[in-house]
C-alpha cells in the first residue's frame, strides 16, 4: 500500500504535535510529513497526519469542522488558559448547571476570539508564544470563528466548579479561550483541565492509531493509511473519465460544462483514486492541487 495519504493518529498527552510528525517520519522513513492542525501537549486525540503527496492537501482536511470534549474549572485562572499554565487568580463562583446551559446560548453561531499570549499566531512576524516566553505581551486581533454545536454534559459543582463541554466548531477555534469566555460570562476566570480532539470532519479518533501500537509494530503503519481520497471524503468528489483525467492530471483549466463541482471538490478517476482538487473561479474550473 502507497504511504501517500493521511494516518490517524491518537495523540498522546504532553506530547507536541511536532513530536508526533518526527515520530511516524521516523517509523515510515519519510521526509514529507505533516499534520492537519495543532494539538497543544495537554491536549489528546485525533491528530490527521498526510503522509507523501497527501502532505499537500492537508489544508482542506484542517479546514473541515472539528470536535472536541474538554473539562474546565471555573473560577481558576491561569496563563496559558489550561492546566499547563501558571495560576494567576482565584474567584469562588456559585453557579448551577443550568446557570452554565443557559450562557452557552451566547457563544452559539459566529464569535469573535482573541489568541491567547501563549499560541502559535504570528504578530509583528512573531509567535504570541515567543513573545511570552519573554514575559511579554501585546495587543493581539480578535478573529472570527464559529461554534457550530456547544453542550454542557458534565457538571460538578463547588468552590471552583468543574464543566464538561461538547464543541463542534470551525477551524482556528481555541477552546481553552472559550472556556475562559464562557467562565467570565458568569462571573469568574476558567482554564482547562482537559481536552480532547474526537472528530475533524468525518475522521473520528476511534479509527486512530497509538503512537505504541505502531511503535510495537512499525510494519503495520502502510495497512494503516488512508488514501487521498478517503480522507477527503468530506470534500465532495466528482468522478471523471479518462480523457478529463488525462486533461486534469496536467492542470488544466476547465470548463464549468465539462465537469459539474460546487465551490471546491475532489475529482477522482473511475477506481476512486484522488487526480485533483479543484475550486470554482468564475465561469472556470482550476486546479488548486494535482496529485501527479
């Protein structure tokens, strides 16, 4: 099986998310690999990794909506807004389960989000991280994201209630900024103490691998990836015959009458195999990646 395509991995706590591409670069003997979205070291779960010429379209799969389970505690706040961070202040906060179900209706639909101080956006042509590490801070951008789905499903309460969140949101959402947000809504800081990364589009973590499993068995990792087209599923895919595939694997601009996509699709061959991804542009068709 070809190691071009995407590999599922589980990703371990206080690993980074640059650990585990050095790891599987190692186990599959490839220089090109890269991963669909970063996972901060306290944070497990789903890490989608491309693989060879799949390195490529990582960019759509991290822009598909992903989904994440997170724990916070209420009322402790700390710089890193997680459990990494150092505790920066302490506020008893009182507040009911329905109390948090009733502000989660606020941060529902289109927000706006600050970075925090110790994330890997770039101001002035420098990571906030960088600038952190310095005991620095800046003035940093609000940005628009979207929450698509938000529900409490855990809750315990006390001095500094613990909340158990589900969130389904756009790509660049930062839940430990949520979290915060929501905790500051009802009176108090939040951080949290746990989270996990359970789907990115259709790509669920229960089809993950462990870092130990394909350290056990390194032979394993070709059965274990994905193909280009599989883990563009969410994409949308349109498949052409081969004289379009002779046309498509050379870059062509096409015509909208020759092949019919909505936005940006996959184009695949009549076996399924990724040729292309184009986008719509005007009244053409052109190629944003060529798989040759």
């Amino acid at each position: 099986m070809s190691t071009d395509g995407f590999l599922l991995i589980d990703k371990p706590g206080q690993w980074t998310s640059h650990d585990v591409v050095a790891k599987i670069r190692n186990l599959a003997r490839l220089k090109k690999v890269g991963h669909a979205g970063t996972l901060d070291p306290m944070a497990t779960g789903l890490l989608v990794l491309g693989l060879g010429k799949a390195t490529r379209l990582l960019r759509f799969v991290q822009s598909f909506p992903k989904e994440y389970v997170a724990t916070a505690r209420f009322g402790v706040g700390t710089d890193s807004l997680d459990a990494d961070g150092e505790v920066t202040e302490r506020i008893s906060m009182s507040v009911t389960a329905d109390d948090v179900a009733a502000s989660l209706t606020k941060f529902r639909g289109p927000i706006r989000q600050t970075p925090p101080m110790k994330s890997a956006v770039r101001v002035g042509g420098r990571r906030l991280y960088e600038i952190a590490r310095e005991g620095g801070e800046v003035e940093r951008p609000s940005r628009e994201v979207e929450i698509y789905e938000l529900e409490l499903i855990d809750f315990v309460p006390g001095e500094f209630p613990e909340v158990g969140l589900r969130v389904v949101c756009s790509s660049g959402t930062y839940i430990r900024t949520l979290a915060d947000d929501i905790a500051r809504t009802l009176g108090g800081p939040g951080h949290l103490t746990a989270l996990r990364r359970t789907r990115n589009g259709s790509l669920d973590v229960a089809d993950a691998t462990s870092i130990d499993q394909l350290a056990e068995d390194p032979d394993s990792l070709c059965q274990r990836v994905l193909t280009p087209a599989a883990g563009l599923a969410d994409l949308g895919a349109v498949m052409i015959d081969d004289a379009l595939a002779e046309r498509v694997a050379h870059g062509a601009v096409l015509d909208p009458t020759e092949v019919a996509i909505a936005d940006t699709m996959a184009l695949v061959d009549g076996a399924g195999r990724l040729l292309a991804v184009y986008r719509q542009d005007g009244d053409r068709l052109k190629p944003e990646v060529v798989l040759s």
